[in-house]
C-alpha cells in the first residue's frame, strides 16, 4: 500500500485523539472516584446503580424513621413504666390487711385523699405527649385520650371504659385494638385494604390497654383508674366494707399484673427497634459497598489507569514530532 | 534513413520541457498537499515513436525515437473506492445524527452524575413517610411538605420537558435552517460546476481542480443520504466531455434524480404545526411537468436526514415503527408522570373514588397528565384539598385524627407496587429509571454503530489516499529525479551542441 503523507497525519490524528480521550477519562475517573459519568458507558452498571440508590434513599428513610419511632416508643415506655410503679405502689399500700387500720374512719379517710391523687396523676401520666401527640391515644394524637369527669368516671376518648353498655364495650374493643403501622423495611403488605401485621411496625399503644377497660362478669371494673376511684369510695364509707373492697383490690392487683406484661411487651417491641436500626445499617454499609463496586472506581487502579493514559498520550506526544519533522527533504544536500 | 542535422536538439528540448513540467506537477502536488479533496496529478508521458515509411527502409537502418511527449496531466483516483467512500459517509452520517441526539436525550434523562426526578421523587416518599407517623399528628406543616416536595418534582419534571422540546427545536432547526438548505446548495453548486467543467473540458483543458472540488461536494453530498454517481460521455474524439449524474435510490428501490448534467433536483422539508412530524420531499428532475413533489419520509436508507427525521419522527412501540426516537422518550416520561399523578389522584379520593380530592391536574384540561401539563391542583395549593390520611372512620364515631393508613398506601403504591408502563411493569422509580437505562443502552449502541463506521471510513480514506494522496517524499524525490533529467537533458544539447561544433566549426579546414 501506497503510504501518503495525509493518510500518516490523519491517522495520528486520529490515535493522539483517542489517546487523549482515553487520558481524560483516566483523568474523570480519578477525580470523581467513579467508573464513568454517563450511563452510557456502562448500562448494566448505571441500571444497577440506579437500582442501588433508590435502596440508599430508601434505607435512610427507614433508618430515620426508627429512630423517631424509639424516642415515641421511650416516651410510651416511660408513661407505662410510672403507671406501673403507681399501681405497684396501690397495689403494696392498699392491701385489704392494710386498710383494716386501727386508726379506723379517719386514717381510712386519709388512704382516700391519697388514692384519689393518685388517680388523678394516672390520668395526667395517661395523657403524656410526645411533640404535639398524645402518646397513648391510639388513633387520635391529637386530643387528650383519658378524662376524669366530676361524677368520677373515666372516659378514653369520650367513652366510659366502665360502661355496661355492649355498643360502648364493643367500640372500647375497637379502640384498643386500634393500630399505627410504620413502614421499617419489613416487606410492607397490603391484604383487603389492610396492613398484613408482621409486614410493619405497630407504633400504637392504645391507652386502655394499660389500664384496662370493661367489667368483669360479676360487674367489677377492670380499669385501674375506675377501680382506684371505687376503692377512695369504699374508705370514705362510715363503715369498711372488707369484702368489697377485697374484690377491688385483687382485681387491682390483677390489672397492675396485666400491665406488666404490657410493659414487657413493649420492650420487646423496643429491641425489635433497636434490631431493626442495626439491620438498616449493615444494609447501608452493604449497599454503599456493592455502589462502590458497581459505580465506584478502585483508587489505586484508576491513578494507575492514569499514570498509563498518560505515558500513552505522552508517547504519542512524541512519536508525533518524529512523524513530522523528518521527511527526506532533511535528508537532501 | 538520414538524420535531419538538428533533429537531436527538439529531442533535447522536449525532454527539458518535459523534465521543466515534471518539476510544475510536482509542485502543484506539494503546495496541495493540504488542500482538502486535492487529488494529486502525474504528468503522462509517452515516448515519440518515428512513424511512416522512410524512402530507403532497410533492415540496417536503426530507427529511434525522437524523444518525449507530454500526453497530458491526469489524476489518479479509484472511482470503486469514492462509491465505498460515499456509501459509508451516508452510514456514518445516520450513525453520528442519532449519537448525537441520543447524547442530548441522556444531558436530561442520565442522571448518573447529577440529581433531578429521582432524587425529587424520593423526597416525596420521604415527606409522605415523615406524615405516616403518630408524633406527626397535628403537624400543620406535614402537608405542606409533601405539597413542596412535589413541587420541586413537578420543577424536575417541566424542566424536562422543556428541555425535550428543545432538543426537538434544536434538531428541527439544523434541518430546516442548516441541513436542508446545505443539501440544496451542494446540488446546485455541483450544477454550476458542472457547466464550467463542461466548457472547460470543451476547450481542452481537463478542469482537474474543478473536478476536485465537485467530488468534495459529492462527499459533502453523501454524508446526508445516500447517493450513486455516474459519469456519461457526451460527444467523442476530442470533443468528448463527461457529464455527471447523481441518483438516489430510496427503500422502495425507486430511483430518484437528484443531479443530471445541468439540471437539478431540490429538497424540501415538511413541518407540521408544532414541529414534528416532519416530511422531506423531493422536487426530481424527473417529474412531469408541472413539477410533482416525491415524499420520501420514510424512504432514506442512511444519511444525516434519516438519523435526524427518524430521532424526530419516531417513537418505536408508541407508533409502531422500529426507532426509539425522541418521542419514545418523551411518551414514556409522559406515561411515568401520567401514572404518579393517576395514582395519587386516585388515592386521595375518597368513598371508595367516587368524591374526588385532586392533587394534580393539567394546566391544558386535558384528562391525560403529560411532563409538560401537570401542575399541582389549584385546590391543593389553596389548602381546601389535602392529603387523605385515612379512608376510615373512627371506631364508634371516635376521632381518628391522627389516623393514617392512606398515606401508608400511597407510600406503598409509590414504592412497592408495580404499575404498567406500556413497554414492561414495575415500581413508579423504575419507570422513571427504565428511560435512562433504555437511553444508555441505545447511546450506547449507536455510539459503538458510529465508532465502527468511522473505522471503516477511515480505512477507506486510507485506501484513497493511497491512489489519490499526496506523499512529500515522493514528491520531493520526483523533484530530484526530473532535476537529473533536466540536467541530462541540458547536457544533451550542449553534446549536440558540442557535435555541430566539430562538424561546422572544425571540420573542413583543409587548405584554408
């Protein structure tokens, strides 16, 4: 083949281009620390990266998300923790042996007083918030769920958890099962409409759950705050009424049991949190590790990948100037 | 035979007249050497050969030649590689049109490097995952946020839009006020060409530059749709001229005219009201009187023209052809929009979709939502639309206000679910993402289409200018031989010279 003199400069015009793209990508690669700036020039990697940060996106949600959801959770804990020591407290002082005092109608009177602030603070420790949300009130945040009225009843969220009434009780079952699902990265699942329970996190903690609602079937209250009120009643009597008030009280004791387990429940619910807060991080760990595999460019590879594209360009730099500098006119006398 | 006296002395001249114009063509040759599409010249020579019968032939008179002829300057071109040459410009024309705007089409849907819809679009679940939380309840501002998340969405989303419109505006405008018009010029400058060519050649003279500068345009002419040109010799002996013909062949195998001696074929492009589709029609040369316009759209087989009318025209499965033009592009962002705004719309209905709490709407009334028309509902901007929180009563007439089962759906619809986008089914982010995977798949491909092409253009380049090229050293190392000739031709005459001397000056001295 005939070599002519444009066909040799198109040529290293051609390869000195190509040099020099391949140097300015080393160059990118380098200072951006990723394999390529446009998808481009690797579309499986870009899809998977995409892939990849929506997972970051989503991670991140998820990861601030608990943590918001275990300082709500702390606050319902520490609300249940204080009506458990409260109840602890009626439960150990107000034994029926206890109020067969020999000081009789004036220190049972006393006993009274104090139960019936207690009852009240039960109350103000129900209706504790968390920002502006009423920790323990179900599916209404907003408004204060318990409420002592004057003629001493207690009403969660305006109905009487001691009512006979079957609507009222059935409404009362309604409500404490009533939840608030936080999606935490656990597959949420939709089934008819509802949230498959094991899919999210159950954030609610309907507050006559801890106090308990309804009546037994002999006609006792099983609210706590009910039951303190009834037993204020029976000692300001003229005369104790012993039996009764040994009903109330081992009903009393029953309900500050059941409450326990409640507070046992919700504390595995906050190592559920605490579990889930270390998996979404390991998961971003993971998902920054496999980006930087897919995306991301090992540094010592691309300053080396560099150093070459360089020393090419560089050589043809120079093979350049030796194409163009000799011809045979400097070889003629 | 006798030998006429001074018969050496015109061989001598002609051999350094010969040697002189040599040394011209060798120069033309390295002063060209950088002219684009010069096609180097070679002096042909032929050799005088005595003719005829002399009076007194015999065997022992030795005939020789009476010296050089110069037959003409001609070029050296390979006519098979200009037609490889030109099918592959049109190649390389299709390939790098479509690369190019494929490149525009990933600056707004390759968000690789930047962020844009994807980022704006996870703010919202963000936002909405923020609301589907109790210590939210009563958070006046949660609404809001949402509603300004979106907004910055719908900023993403118009921006690309406008930027699609751009990119069609852009290549609309290279057509009609660029392409079309240098496509219309070549033809008529390769016409004017062709006349002076023609007058030329009729006068003797073989127009060599001028013809040079008619294949450049040929070359010009090619990168823009594919052409076959052939030469017919008009007329014979020394009247003999070559007229040029220029054809384009379209997919339906009809041949078109586009240059024929001095008459011309002229390009016109369609446009309809908005831009696009666009039409490209042919006035041939041809047609009957009066002059019928040939569309021929979707008839180009390469070139310029069809990278740029089928980016512009097509949208592969939205109108059924085999391209993913811009507007494939464009409809799936459409689709992906019409789909988010569909789905919040219909989540935040309520009675089971039969009262309507519109978050989105369009901007033109129309009931498909495009990049280009949705807004955020005048009734959601002025707060008398807001976000369902829950589609449920409270149990026994009970507040639920801080219920939010609904935007746990959204959330879900908006991140879990999968929904249909014409061309597959998957989450709402991955019809976003599907735009730019499909965008790098396709720059991909025609970038490689493109770097292929190119490579073998250039090896046909090469193979030209291996005819046709210009080598300095071949040059320079003519310049010294047709020196050495000249000077041998110099010391011929002054032999010859030297000879007659003897002859006329020396001999016959005898007895003066």
């Amino acid at each position: 083949m005939r070599i002519t003199t444009n066909m040799i400069r198109r040529n290293y015009q051609n390869n000195l281009g190509s040099a020099m793209s391949g140097l300015e990508q080393a160059r990118r690669q380098v200072e951006t620390g990723r394999r390529f700036g446009s998808s481009y020039e690797d579309p499986s990697a870009a899809a998977r990266g995409t892939v990849l940060e929506t997972r970051l996106a989503r991670n991140a949600d998820y990861t601030s998300t608990v943590k918001s959801i275990q300082k709500w959770q702390d606050t319902q804990e520490d609300t249940i923790t204080q009506l458990s020591s409260m109840a602890k407290s009626i439960g150990e002082d107000y034994s029926t042996a206890a109020m067969n005092d020999p000081t009789g109608e004036t220190g049972r009177s006393a006993y009274a007083q104090n139960l019936r602030a207690l009852q009240k603070s039960m109350i103000i420790t129900l209706n504790a918030k968390y920002g502006n949300a009423y920790v323990m009130a179900g599916s209404d945040a907003l408004n204060a769920p318990f409420e002592l009225s004057a003629d001493g009843k207690v009403l969660y969220r305006g109905i009487d958890v001691d009512s006979s009434d079957p609507d009222d009780q059935a409404v009362l079952a309604e409500l404490s099962r009533e939840t608030a699902y936080v999606d935490l990265g656990y597959g949420l699942t939709f089934s008819g409409g509802e949230v498959v329970s094991s899919s999210a996190f159950d954030s609610a903690f309907p507050g006559i759950n801890a106090v308990g609602y309804g009546q037994t079937e002999d006609g006792t209250s099983k609210n706590l705050i009910v039951l303190a009120g009834k037993m204020a009643d029976l000692l300001d009597e003229d005369v104790f009424n012993t039996e009764e008030y040994g009903k109330l009280w081992t009903q009393f004791k029953e309900g500050s049991s059941e409450m326990s387990n409640q507070l046992t429940g919700i504390g595995t619910k906050s190592q559920l949190l605490e579990s889930s807060l270390e998996r979404l991080q390991n998961e971003n760990l993971n998902i920054k590790e496999q980006y930087k595999g897919d995306v991301g460019i090992d540094e010592a590879e691309a300053i080396m990948n560099f150093s070459w594209a360089q020393y090419v360009y560089n050589a043809s730099l120079k093979i350049g100037t030796s194409i163009f500098s000799a011809s045979l006119l400097d070889f003629l006398k | 035979m006798i030998r006429s006296t001074f018969s050496g002395f015109t061989m001598a001249q002609l051999a350094l007249s010969a040697s002189q114009r040599a040394i011209d063509v060798a120069g033309q040759n390295l002063s060209n050497v950088n002219t684009t599409g010069y096609t180097r010249q070679r002096l042909d020579l032929i050799s005088i050969n005595p003719v005829g019968a002399s009076f007194s032939s015999s065997k022992f008179d030795n005939k020789v030649g009476q010296g050089v002829m110069m037959n003409g300057i001609i070029q050296i071109r390979d006519p098979y590689l200009d037609i490889q040459y030109r099918n592959q410009l049109a190649k390389v024309g299709t390939a790098d049109a479509t690369d190019q705007i494929l490149e525009k089409i990933g600056n707004i849907f390759d968000e690789t490097d930047s962020k844009g819809v994807r980022s704006a679009f996870n703010d919202i679940i963000s936002q909405l995952r923020n609301i589907a939380q109790l210590s939210e309840a009563g958070e006046e501002s949660s609404d809001a946020l949402v509603r300004s998340a979106c907004t910055v969405f719908l900023n993403a989303i118009h921006q690309n839009a406008t930027s699609i419109d751009n990119v069609i505006r852009d290549v609309l405008d290279e057509l009609q006020s660029s392409d079309i018009k240098n496509v219309n010029s070549c033809i008529q400058q390769i016409l004017e060409l062709n006349t002076t060519i023609k007058n030329t050649q009729l006068m003797g003279n073989p127009a060599l530059e001028l013809q040079d500068q008619r294949n450049q345009l040929l070359d010009d002419l090619a990168t823009y749709l594919p052409i076959q040109v052939t030469y017919e010799t008009e007329g014979t002996g020394s009247e003999a001229v070559d007229t040029l013909k220029v054809t384009f062949t379209d997919e339906d195998k009809n041949v078109h005219t586009l240059i024929s001696d001095n008459k011309g074929a002229e390009f016109q492009l369609g446009t309809t009201g908005d831009g696009i589709p666009v039409s490209l029609k042919i006035k041939d040369i041809d047609s009957a009187d009066p002059v019928s316009d040939i569309d021929v759209t979707n008839l180009m087989i390469n070139g310029v023209l069809k990278g740029k009318m089928d980016m512009l025209n097509k949208s592969e499965v939205f109108d059924g052809t085999e391209t993913k033009g811009i507007g494939y592009y464009s409809s799936m962002f459409d689709t992906f929009v019409n789909t988010f705004a569909t789905v919040m719309n219909g989540l935040n209905a309520t009675d089971n979709g039969a009262t309507a709490h519109d978050l989105f709407s369009t901007s033109d009334g129309s009931a498909t939502f495009t990049a280009a028309n949705i807004k955020i509902s005048d009734e959601w901007m002025n707060g008398t639309v807001t976000l369902t929180r829950t589609q449920e009563t409270g149990a026994g007439g009970t507040e639920n206000s801080s219920a939010y089962s609904n935007i746990l759906k959204m959330i879900d619809e908006l991140s879990n679910k999968e929904h249909d986008f014409v061309v597959f089914k998957g989450t709402m982010i991955s019809g976003y993402d599907n735009i730019q995977n499909t965008q790098a798949i396709e720059r991909k491909a025609s970038s490689s289409i493109l770097s292929n092409h190119l490579s073998v253009l250039y090896q046909i380049a090469d193979s030209k200018d291996a005819v046709s090229g210009v080598n300095l050293d071949e040059e320079v190392m003519d310049m010294m031989r047709y020196q050495q000739s000249y000077n041998a031709a110099s010391r011929l005459m002054t032999t010859l010279d030297q000879l007659l001397d003897k002859l006329i000056n020396e001999t016959g001295v005898v007895g003066r």
